[in-house]
C-alpha cells in the first residue's frame, strides 16, 4: 500500500467525495460510507481502507478549522498536511453556493421560528480544546479569513438575527411577559446598522437587553468580527448589552452570551486601521 504524501489529485478526490456524503448528510439522504469508500479506493494510488477513513477525519478537522461543519461519523483529526486545506478550499472556492447556504433550505433542518434556542457555556480555558489542535484551527481561520467571510454573508447574519428575533420572542411569551414581547425590536433591519447593537429586548424582570448577534455555520470557537462602535456600545451601556453568538447554525444553532467587558472573554485583535493624511 502507498505510505506517500497525498497528491493534489488525490486530494481533491477525496474532499469532492466527503463534500457528496456531507450534502446527505445535511439533508437527511441515506448513504453508506462504505460504499462511497470503495468507489473511491480504485481511483487512489493504492491507499488502504484505513488511510481513506483517517483522510475523512482529517477534513472534518480543517472544515472545523474554516468555520464549518461537518460529518458527525468522521470525528475530527489533527496534524494534517496544509495541502489538504488547499483542497478543501479549491473545493469551495468552486461551490460558492455552499457557504451562503441557510438552514431553511434544507427539508431536514430548516428554521423552527417559534422555538428557544440552546444557550450553553461560552468557551474558557477550562474547556478548550488541546493547545496543538486550537493553534491548528486558529491557523486556518486566520490564513483564509474565516471571521471576515462570516461578516461579509448578509444573508448568514440576517437569518441569525431573525433566529435570535424568534427566541426573544418565545423565552418572554414561556415566561408569560406577552407584554414585553411584543415591544422586542429588530433594530438593524427597522433603523439599520449603526446602533452598536441589533435587538432591543428585554429580560423576564423587564431589564433592557441590547442584543449583538453574531453567527456562524462553524464550532463555538470559530473567530468574529466585532466593530469599534459595536465595542463602544458595550462599554457604555454594560448592564444592558450582551453579544448572542450563534454557532452550528445550518444544522442546529446553539449558543452563548459574553457580557462587557469583553476582553476578558476573548483576544481584540485590530485588523485595519484608519489612514489619515499628516
């Protein structure tokens, strides 16, 4: 058996072949990765069935690394080649379509409006994953700019907000305030950006909650963009703002909340800067 470095090609095989399972995945089709596997051994320089199955956990990881998810069978894989995630973006930079995808276009994961969405724990020290595995996953999103892809689909941050909109809704009617739920605002879609915040709401006591959400398709840990208004906001108005950030959002969206200051929850790091002439 071959116990070589993956060509391109090889590469590309197996990425477009993990991209068809994940797609049925996704959709709830039935697949066998079984079969897949053998359609795919002939097409390799002699891999085992073992080094396809590690090759597949390998690309769960780099798709964790780019924000994304993946197949809940292959568990994720680390110290894989940089060529790999070569692969795996060529992949996508063929398949835009892929990244704008929305949980409301899939049948088996679309949008439940009306229902509260899981809140967990934010990421802590305590709970990160193995410095070698994190460093490899803060690689890849900082190399193909995972936070500013994010940023830049609208129509990924829109649909978030209308989801966070939904739970607002749903936590103020369970806790029998229909009175406060009816006065929740959509803020950036009624006044646009600009606010420092895009959810005016409130907590069960009445207690103003100015809401920034944030949302990717990608694990709790994938990296955000946050302006220097959105930063200010929080500064100054700390007992009522909170960051909402969405995570797993084209399968399941869960998520957490980080409350001012937020600095001592993640690293700011400043990726432009404003140039004025002397």
């Amino acid at each position: 058996m071959a116990s070589g470095p993956w060509t391109d090609e090889e590469n590309d095989l197996i990425v477009a072949d993990y991209f068809a399972m994940l797609a049925d995945d996704i959709t709830g089709r039935r697949y066998s990765k079984a079969e897949h596997r053998r359609a795919l051994l002939p097409l390799l320089n002699d891999r085992s069935e073992g080094s396809v199955e590690f090759k597949h956990q390998n690309i769960s990881a780099v798709l964790k690394g780019l924000g994304e998810d993946w197949i809940p069978g292959y568990k994720p894989a680390f110290n894989f080649q940089m060529t790999l995630v070569d692969a795996v973006a060529r992949w996508l930079a063929l398949h835009p379509d892929w990244l704008g995808r929305l949980p409301g276009m899939y049948p088996a994961t679309g949008m439940r409006e009306a229902v509260q969405i899981w809140i967990g724990p934010p990421p802590t020290l305590s709970n990160q994953p193995p410095p070698q595995e994190l460093d490899q996953m803060l690689h890849i999103a900082r190399k193909f700019d995972v936070p500013g892809r994010d940023e830049r689909n609208r129509a990924l941050g829109r649909a978030g907000e209308e989801r966070v909109l939904a739970h607002e809704h749903a936590t103020l009617r369970a806790a029998g305030r229909d009175d406060l739920a009816r006065k929740v605002r959509w803020v950036s879609e009624e006044d646009g950006d600009g606010a420092g915040y895009d959810i005016a709401s409130y907590a069960p006591d009445g207690r103003p909650r100015l809401i920034e959400v944030k949302t990717t398709n990608g694990w709790e840990r994938t990296p955000f963009h946050i302006t220097r208004n959105e930063l200010a906001v929080a500064d100054e108005r700390r007992a009522e703002w909170c960051l909402f950030r969405m995570w797993n959002f084209s399968r399941e969206p869960r998520a957490f909340e980080l409350y001012p200051p937020l600095d001592a929850h993640v690293s700011l790091t400043a990726t432009s800067f404003q140039a004025s002439f002397h």
